[in-house]
C-alpha cells in the first residue's frame, strides 16, 4: 500500500515541491481530504478501495471472537477454582494453574508474539499468574495484603509485557497497577489516617496521564503497537472519571482539600479541547470530554438547585425545573459536538 495519496492539481507541481504526508493512509483521513474539496469523488473511492481491504468485518470479526474466548475460558478457569475449592488438594491446586501458564507460555512461542494468536495465549498466562498468587495465598495463608498481590503480579509479568508489543497485555498491566495503588491506599494509609481520598484520585490521574503520554509519543514515533485508538481514549476516560469523581466532592461536600482536583478537572478539560480539536483530531474524545463536563456542571446546577429542604411542592417545581435544565444542556452538547464533527480536519491533524 502506498504511503501517500495522489492529489488531484490542475498542473504538476515539479518533484521537488511535492510534500510527502506524514500520516498513515486510513479511511478517515481520505474521506477529510474529499470534504475539503482536494480529492473528487472518483479518486476517494478509488483510495478507498486501496486502503480498506476486503473482508474488513471477517477480519475484526476473527479477532473480536478470539477475545471473547480466551476471556471466557479465563472466567471458567476462575470460576472452576471458587466452586471447587473445598474438594481440591493443593497439589491440584497448583498442577491446574502452573499447567495452564506453562502451556499457554509454549503455545505463545510456538505461535510467534508476531500472530495475534501468540499474543493471545502470552495475555492468558499473564492472567493465569494472577490466579496462581491468589492461589499460593490462600493455600499457605500467607497473610499478605491484597495490594501485594497486585503489585507482585504487575512485576512479574512486566517483562512479558515489554516484549509481547500487545496492547491489551499492556491496558491489562495498567490496570492491575491501578488496582494495587487504591488497594494500598485503602489498606495501608487510610487505616493509619496518613492520606486522603483525594490524594488517591490525584495519584490515579498521575499515573494514567503518564500512560496517555506515553501512548501519544508512541503514535508521534509511529510504533505500530501503539497506533490504534481505543486503549488512549480508555486511558482518557479514567482519567476523566477520576477528575470528576473529585469535582463532584468539591461540589456536594465543599471540601477545600477537592479544590486541587476541581481546578486538574477544569485543566484537563481545557486540554483536552485543544489537543483532540486542534492537534489530533479524535471525536471520540471530545466526546468523553463533553460527557464528563456535562456530568460535573448538572452536579453543580442540582446542588444549586435541590439543596436546599423545603416543602414538597417546592421540590417537585425544582425537580421539574433541574430536568429541564437537563434536557437542555444535554442537547445543547449534542448539538455541539455535531457540529464539530461537520469540520473539516486540516492537513495539520492527526486522525
């Protein structure tokens, strides 16, 4: 497949003054280049027809059945392990899950970590690592804190993760570490009053914005593991959803201590109009943005609004009157984020 696309001009520019695109050609960024008026209609199929190969939906349909599979088997292997607990011995125990991690680890390295299959199998023994720590735990009740357990099962499979290049076995570490940072909070400093739930959503949104970056220099240096663009906008969306759950306890319980969170929130927001819009263009996370706004802003109009405890009359005009509100600024929203998608993408955005 050709790196560029042949733009139609009504004269040939000389060689040299060609300028070679930086992007990746993709259905996306074809069909801007159509609604900016620099491909006719003809030439876009025609690119279209290069850049989208046939039996697109088998293909993601093949992989999409491959997930399900091997999660449906993990969950069964679970499952297995809680209803049968009582009648297993240990060596049992320990010969299913060390079997089914040894198996999978060879199956991966007979299949290749190049084949999504390998990568698969290497994702099920990381999985399966987590199950055996659960086991060895409970088995030897070793006494160990729950955060422990996270944090050894991301250290042990870290190195599967640099060398299989998968991203879902990356999102999956991720968030295994997310797990055992609220764990150790939750266990460790809350019990000795040495932290707050805010430094927990600060800590969360630091980590998972580091991910982000991470994620972004990936796609700018063209690592093709990196380059699709559903496990950044998940990766956004956490962080979203941690900003926002601190708003919102600066706005229902007016603790200063939220006030940091409010303002990483309105930062966030901020920045993530100006990148998505101007610099990489990506609906999908304007979209997140705007719900995530919208979520925090109808928190502060209901506060407004039912806070204060009155007659039932008086609360049912106010209900009536904060489900207006909704309705109006949720199609107030829509309607926005509508018309940004109408926008043609400049030559300068990343699709």
């Amino acid at each position: 497949m050709p790196d560029t696309i042949p733009i139609e001009t009504e004269t040939n520019p000389p060689p040299q003054e060609i300028k070679k695109l930086e992007y990746r050609a993709k259905p996306s960024i074809i069909n801007s280049l159509h609604k900016a008026g620099i491909l006719s209609t003809p030439l876009r199929d025609e690119a279209l027809k290069r850049v989208q190969q046939p039996l697109n939906w088998l293909y993601w349909s093949n992989r999409f059945l491959l997930f399900v599979g091997a999660a449906l088997i993990l969950t069964g292997i679970v499952f297995f392990f809680a209803f049968n607990w009582e009648k297993m011995g240990k060596f049992i125990k320990f010969i299913l899950v060390e079997t089914g991690i040894i198996v999978s680890i060879i199956t991966a390295w007979k299949l290749g970590l190049e084949k999504i299959t390998g990568k698969v199998f290497l994702l099920s023994a990381s999985i399966l690592v987590g199950v055996f720590l659960a086991v060895f735990g409970q088995v030897y009740q070793t006494g160990a804190d729950s955060y422990e357990l996270f944090v050894g099962w991301s250290i042990l499979i870290l190195g599967w993760v640099l060398i299989s290049k998968f991203t879902a076995l990356w999102i999956t570490w991720l968030t295994i570490l997310n797990i055992a940072v609220y764990l150790y909070w939750d266990q460790i400093l809350v019990p000795h009053d040495i932290t707050t739930f805010t430094t927990l959503l600060v800590t969360l949104s630091i980590l998972n914005t580091a991910a982000l970056v991470f994620a972004f220099l990936g796609r700018f240096k063209k690592i093709e593991w990196l380059d699709s663009t559903w496990h950044y906008r998940l990766i956004l969306a956490s962080i979203l959803f941690f900003l926002s759950l601190g708003a919102i306890q600066f706005i229902v319980e007016e603790r200063e201590s939220s006030v940091i969170l409010l303002l990483l929130f309105v930062a966030a927001i901020v920045g993530t109009y100006w990148f998505f819009r101007y610099r990489s263009r990506d609906m999908a996370a304007l979209t997140l943005s705007a719900f995530a706004s919208t979520a925090v802003f109808l928190t502060f109009i209901g506060h407004l609004i039912l806070n204060e405890r009155d007659n039932d009359t008086s609360i049912s005009i106010r209900l009536f009157i904060f489900g207006l509100i909704v309705i109006g600024v949720c199609s107030g929203v829509v309607y926005l984020l509508h018309r940004l998608a109408k926008e043609p993408v400049g030559e300068h955005h990343d699709s």
